[in-house]
C-alpha cells in the first residue's frame, strides 16, 4: 500500500518551491492551484523532505492516504476505541453477573432456609450466571435436602436476577379414618 499525503503551500511564489521540489527529485502525483494555495499529492517519505525545507511556505497536510492514513486515524481515535472497549467489555461482565437473588414465599423460615442452600450451592449475589443444568442441579439437591418441608422449587432466571419459587409441602396432623 502506498503512503501519500495532499500537502496544501501557501505562500507568494508557489511557482519557484514547485522548481525546488522538482530540483531535489521529489515525486509530484497531483497539482491543483488555487489563488495563493496550491495543493500537491506527494510520497510521505518526500514529505518529510518537504518539512525539512527551510522557506517562508506554510505546509499543511489535507489527507493521508494508504496505511499512513489508517494509523493516523488510530492514534487520533485511540482513547475513544479503548473507551468503546472498556465499556464493551464491563456492559458483557455485568450482564453475566447475579445481581440479586428473590425467594418468593410468604413464610419468612422458608425462605430464610433457602437462601441458606442457596449460598452453599454457589447461587448468590455477585456471582457469575449459572447454566441451565447447573441451576436444575441445584434445585434437586434443595428439594432433595428439604423433601420433608419443600414440595415444589423453581429457580428462574430474569437478566441479571435469579427468582427462587417455593410451595411448602403441607402435612396433614390428623389421620383420617374411614368409618365402618
């Protein structure tokens, strides 16, 4: 890929600096003058050589063109690409954590019980999200450990929240006998 950049030369004679680029042996690709300006299509390397002039001429690049240009585009944008990365990358960890954990059952012992299990199971709060068969582990492991006060159990996952679903398994005290 060839480097170039349009330079414009803004001075009183453009005329005898065009004479001294071609006398230097500087390739000159393209030539559009203006009234006091003329704008030049050179080689970045002959640019160089350009700068080192000493004159009266004000140099200025208008484009870069080839690689030259794309690096110039990356050190001019580079923090607001690192700043687009950075939040790329916090929006993608925040949405894989457990930002809150809910058990849903209006005896609080249940529930307290729960999120017991819970956080020795590895479901709580801060916590990376948990897979489909790693959350149904974990409810047969409860139900299992509570079989005696926990009928139903459903973990559901909504963004970065879990919602635990408890029914209590109710015990009837009095047996009931069938007359004779």
């Amino acid at each position: 890929m060839i480097n170039r950049v349009k330079i414009s030369i803004q001075g009183k004679n453009y005329n005898y600096f065009l004479k001294e680029l071609t006398r230097r042996k500087i390739n000159i690709y393209n030539i559009e003058k203006n009234n006091k300006i003329i704008e030049i299509i050179v080689d970045y390397d002959d640019y160089k050589k350009i700068t080192d002039i000493k004159t009266t001429y004000k140099i200025k690049i208008i484009r870069r063109y080839g690689l030259n240009r794309y690096i110039y585009l990356l050190k001019t944008y580079s923090l607001i690409i690192l700043m687009f990365i950075i939040g790329l990358v916090i929006n993608i960890l925040l949405s894989h954590l457990i930002l809150k954990v809910e058990v849903i059952h209006p005896n609080k012992r249940v529930r307290n019980k729960i999120y017991n299990d819970l956080n020795k199971l590895g479901l709580r709060k801060f916590k990376l999200k948990l897979s489909y068969d790693q959350r149904n582990e974990i409810k047969e492991k409860i139900l299992e450990q509570e079989k005696d006060t926990i009928e139903w159990l459903e973990i559901e996952e909504q963004g970065t929240k879990y919602i635990v679903k408890v029914e209590e398994r109710k015990k009837n005290k009095e047996e009931n006998k069938c007359p004779e």
